[in-house]
C-alpha cells in the first residue's frame, strides 16, 4: 500500500479490511480475524447455548470460531487437545418451507421434516470425517457396529466404514427424499426415520478414536429463526435431550427468533436455565465489555493497515472524542456567553456579577441562558443563584448540560450536535460489531476522501458526518429487510422526527427523552398491529427493547417492555444515543405512526407541549416527501 501511495488502493483497502461486515465475506480470513467474545467460555460446555443478537451482532463468527474449521486454525492444539467437534449449519429458508402444504396435516409434515433432519446432521459429521482425511491427518477409527446401525436407522445401505460411500449415500438419500417431498401429493409417501435415532448412533461410533471419545458434537446452527413454527417444535425436541447423548446444540437467532418453547409433545417446554443457557449478546456485551471485544476486533484489523497508520495504532488516538466543554465551544457557546453578558449588563448586572460570568466556562454560562428559558425566570437572577449555591449549580450542570448542547445551534443549518470518539461510536453501535465497523469504514473513507492521511486523527465533524451517513443508509435499508419494511421504515422515521424535536426543545420538559412505553388497549385491533411491528422492530434491529418489569421477559407482551430506536440513529436524527427517559405512547399511536405519519407526529408532540417545526434538518431533507 505504502509504496502505491494512491488513495484509491487505500480506500479500497480499508473497504476489505472494515467494509466486509459479514462473516460469510471473509471466508477463510474469518479466523484471522477471530476475536473471543466475552461469553465465549460459556459456548464451550456441554450444555445446549441459544444465541441470540440481530444481525452484525457476532452470533455467525462466534459459531463458526466453535466448528471443526475454527479450531484447527484458532489454535495449534492437536485433535485430541479439542473440547469438542462443532460442526456448523446455516438453514437454508427455501428448503426448510418446502415442508408444507395443505395436502397433510403438520403432524405429518413433522415426521418427515425429522427425516430430513436426521440425513442433514448426519451429512454434517460426515463432512467433518472426510475433512479430517483430506487434511492429511490419521483418519479417524469408528464403531463400524454404529456407524451400520446409523445407516439402517436413515434406510439406506450399511458402507462398512466406507465414508465416501456413505457420503455420497446421505447425498442420494437427501435428494431423494427432497424430489419426493416436492411431489408428495402425486406421488408415493417416502419412508421416514425417528427423530435422532441416527444422528446417535453415528456420535456413538466416534468414540472408538482415542481422539474424540468423550468429546460432545457441537451442532452449531445459524439462523433458527427461518425455521417454521412447527419445525422449532421438531428441533426443539433435540435440544430437549441433548444431554442424553453425544451431541448438543449451539443455535444462533435473532431476537424474537425462538417463537415457540413447546415440543412435539404439547405438555413439553423448554425451560431456561434447565435446558439450555441463554446468550443475549446485546446484554453480555455491555459498555466496557463490548468496547475491550470491539477494541480487539477493530485492531486486528488496523494490524492490516499499520504501514499507513505510522503512530496511530490505536482507536482512541484514530477517532479522538470531544468533551461536552469542548463541544459547546465548537457549537458557538462562546459567541453566545458574550451575548448573554450584554443582556446582563443591560438588566443592571454589578461588575462582581459579570466577572462571575467571565470566570464561567462558555458551557456553564450557556446554562444559565438555558435555565432562565427552561424556569421561565430572568438570566440575571439564574446568575445569582449559580454564584450563591455552586454546588447546587455544578449538579444541575450535571444533569442537563448533555441536554442543552442540543439547543445551541436550534434551527440553524450544519452540524448541531457532535458524534465523536472512540467511546462514543462503541455506544451507538449497541453492542453490534458490524454498525461499529460500518462507523469506522465510514468515517475513514470520508477522511480519505479529504486528502487527509491515516496517520493523522479524523477530525470530529468528519466523524459526525460518517454517524449520521451511516444512520441514514440504515435507514433506507429498512424498506428490502422484511415483508414488513416499509413499516418498518415508516416507524423508524416517525419517532426518530419525535425525539429530534423533544431533544431540540427540552426547556421546560423532561430532558433526554430517548425511551417509549406502549399502552396497550383493551383488545383493540391496534393492539396486535403494535405488537406485530414493533417485534419485527426489535428483531431488524430498528428498535430495542428491555423488561420494563421483571416479569417481562417471560410474558412477552409489548405493554411489558420499554423500548428506544436502536443509538445508530441518534446522529442522523439528532438526539441522545443514552437511554434515559421515557415517554408513554399508546398502540393506536403505534399504527399513526405507521399508516398516517404527519397527523401522528403532531399528536404526539402536542401531548408533550410541544410543535413541529416546518422545516426539516438538513440532513433528513432526502425524507421531505415523507413528512408531508
């Protein structure tokens, strides 16, 4: 790179180095990248993990870190030296829906999609043994007596120990199995194995090799959410009694992901913590617990990039944060701490005053602007009471400075609010690994761009600018995310004008509002709709969510939760990325939001005393049409 000197081959590189943000884009580069989440030793027992987390959340790469190919290249360790044996499946939407169909009931469909699960968990250790071959290690010994009664179990022939054979056996079987199933109204109804039955037999077999006896087949599947209602239920008789045998279950998910707890036996339930240990990454991944794990990714990644970074070889010296100080002066609190000593003056102010306010810092005396509007009351008297109680003033500098920075360039056009620092991009991105490298592949190819070189910081408003381009292509990312985008979109959009608008006009109000409350009716048909969107919500990411009591996880109902627009889009919208207060809407706003947007907007600004003003920030005019 350094020897080309061109921005382009060094734009493109960053791209391959923060651009690629899904697992499935580094194939083999996945492991170099590798960094341990925190909750990774919890992934490395016996008992069955659900992992839960949007996309970008890190479920895929944790999964894959856990299968037979991440093993052999996280670690030098021999097979012997293994945990376990993981092998790893993404469902496939397409072939798992073709298990439906008027023409049997779901009981019928359940048995066969139990065969079509025996020959796809099979098929993935068998793959493992044959990798093992391929890769010019001793083959693995097995039990030829299981391995022979595993075939039997899947109605085909035994192969006395012969792998490719049984390989390209499953291979037939399965394609077999998947014409009949396609054809299953005009054709003769396939012959089906039980529900494990074969996939123990051959875990049993692996016990022969001194390697692996006693290690645990991990099934690491991605994606459980495409699994249809029933099938969950079919599946979830595995995770059931996992422990029975050789084998257990790793699945990843998104949130909202595991819709159905029962198994195919109605009065079954999954029970956490008794059967399986939940995994919300989202949770586990928490302020300094997400920034040491995205700190170590995000590294190894400017490892790739050190010949242009020169003394730069950190995040926080990369993308330099701003202190609120710091940002007011950038947002004019100087200009206005001179006004405001005017109007002082002007209001009989003695000179002990006016030095008073000159010895205040432009944030401080910016507050006492602030506070006269927000009390009603005269600046000059605001004054009086800061120099008379300095304790009482540092604590209310403490708790609404953060919500004044949002009104010192009110209704003017250009940066109003900066989005800046290392620390500051961990917290929007929530948790999420891929926004955080979507922040920083932005805001470096925006420093780029400048004709400025990676060995010098990126400039804060560079930074602001990369926050806020990214929380607007999220944003239109929504409308091709689900059947429901659009909605989605048109949601996302609504409440994010809302809590633009409160951030903007706080005086006199509760500041930071940054969370919502859904009350329910009373069966109402909003009410459904509300649940329906804000799930689909929380599953895309759009939307967080947490118990608003304790028993809120459990019960799953929205009036249950507290919920905030994912901190992503506090840049682009303008408002606090912290979670802190809490408006209380209602689900017919829900719906108003949604299918009349204008009219709903406006309802929900009034009840809080507050108006809409007619033009738009700058940086949402792109969604004119839309505001009406």
């Amino acid at each position: 790179m350094k020897t080309d000197g061109s921005a382009a081959v060094r734009a493109q590189r960053l791209n391959e180095v923060f651009g690629g943000m899904r697992a499935e884009y580094f194939r083999a580069d996945i492991y170099e990248l590798f960094a341990k989440p925190t909750y990774w030793p919890e992934l490395l027992t016996r008992r069955p993990c659900l992992l839960v987390g949007g996309r970008g959340t890190g479920k895929t790469t944790a999964l894959r870190g856990l299968s037979y190919e991440g093993l052999s290249r996280l670690s030098d360790a021999s097979m012997s030296d293994w945990t376990h044996v993981g092998v790893y499946w993404r469902i496939d939407t397409n072939t798992v829906r073709a298990f439906r169909g008027a023409t049997m009931t779901e009981e019928e469909w359940s048995r066969y999609f139990a065969h079509y699960l025996n020959i796809v968990l099979v098929q993935l250790v068998v793959e493992f043994l044959i990798w093992v071959d391929e890769s010019n290690q001793e083959s693995i010994k097995l039990d030829t007596v299981e391995l022979d009664r595993c075939c039997r179990a899947l109605l085909i022939k035994p192969v006395s120990g012969d792998l490719r054979l049984l390989a390209a056996s499953l291979d037939d079987a399965l394609i077999d199995f998947e014409a009949a199933i396609n054809n299953i109204g005009s054709s003769e109804k396939p012959k089906v194995s039980i529900l494990a039955r074969p996939v123990t037999y051959l875990t049993r077999s692996l016990n022969a090799d001194s390697r692996l006896i006693g290690k645990p087949v991990f099934y690491l599947v991605d994606e459980y959410e495409n699994f249809e209602d029933y099938q969950q239920r079919v599946f979830n008789t595995l995770i059931k009694h996992a422990g029975d045998e050789g084998y257990t279950f790793k699945i990843g998910m998104k949130a909202t992901g595991h819709r159905e707890r029962t198994t195919t036996n109605p009065d079954e339930v999954l029970v956490e913590p008794a059967d399986y240990a939940l995994i919300d990454i989202a949770e586990r991944l928490k302020d300094e617990d997400f920034a040491e794990f995205a700190k170590a990714v995000c590294t190894g990644r400017l490892a790739r990039i050190a010949d242009d970074l020169g003394e730069i070889q950190s995040m926080e010296a990369l993308l330099p944060s701003l202190s609120e100080e710091a940002e007011a002066e950038l947002l004019g609190a100087s200009s206005k701490q001179l006004a405001l000593r005017g109007r002082l003056s002007d209001a009989g102010a003695v000179d002990a005053e006016l030095n008073a306010l000159d010895r205040m810092s432009p944030l401080s005396a910016y507050m006492v602007e602030y506070w006269a509007r927000s009390q009603r009351s005269d600046e000059l008297t605001v004054l009086r009471s800061a120099v008379a109680e300095p304790a009482q003033w540092a604590n209310r500098m403490n708790n609404y400075q953060h919500a004044a920075l949002y009104t010192l360039r009110r209704g003017r056009r250009g940066i109003s609010k900066y989005y800046a620092g290392w620390s500051t991009y961990v917290l929007l991105a929530d948790g999420n690994i891929r926004f955080l490298l979507q922040l920083i592949n932005e805001a470096l190819q925006e420093h780029l761009t400048d004709k400025r070189s990676l060995n010098t910081p990126v400039t804060v408003q560079t930074q602001t600018g990369a926050a806020q381009a990214v929380g607007r292509r999220l944003v239109e990312q929504l409308q091709g995310l689900s059947a429901q985008g659009a909605d989605l979109t048109r949601l996302v959009l609504s409440l994010g004008r809302v809590f633009q608008v409160m951030a903007a006009d706080p005086e006199g109000h509760t500041p930071e509002v940054s969370q919502f409350r859904v009350q329910a009716g009373q069966g109402e048909p909003y009410d459904s709709f509300a649940e329906d969107v804000l799930n689909a919500a929380v599953m895309h990411l759009a939307v967080r969510r947490f118990p608003g009591d304790k028993m809120a996880a459990s019960s799953g109902e929205t009036k249950d939760y507290n919920y905030q627009l994912h901190p992503i889009f506090a840049p682009f919208f303008v408002f606090s990325y912290r979670s802190k207060r809490r408006m209380e809407i209602s689900s017919k706003d829900v719906y108003s939001l949604v299918r009349t947007p204008r009219p709903a907007i406006l309802g929900v600004l009034e009840r809080s005393s507050r108006a809409m003003p007619e033009e738009l920030p700058e940086q949402m005019s792109l969604f004119q049409e839309y505001f009406g």
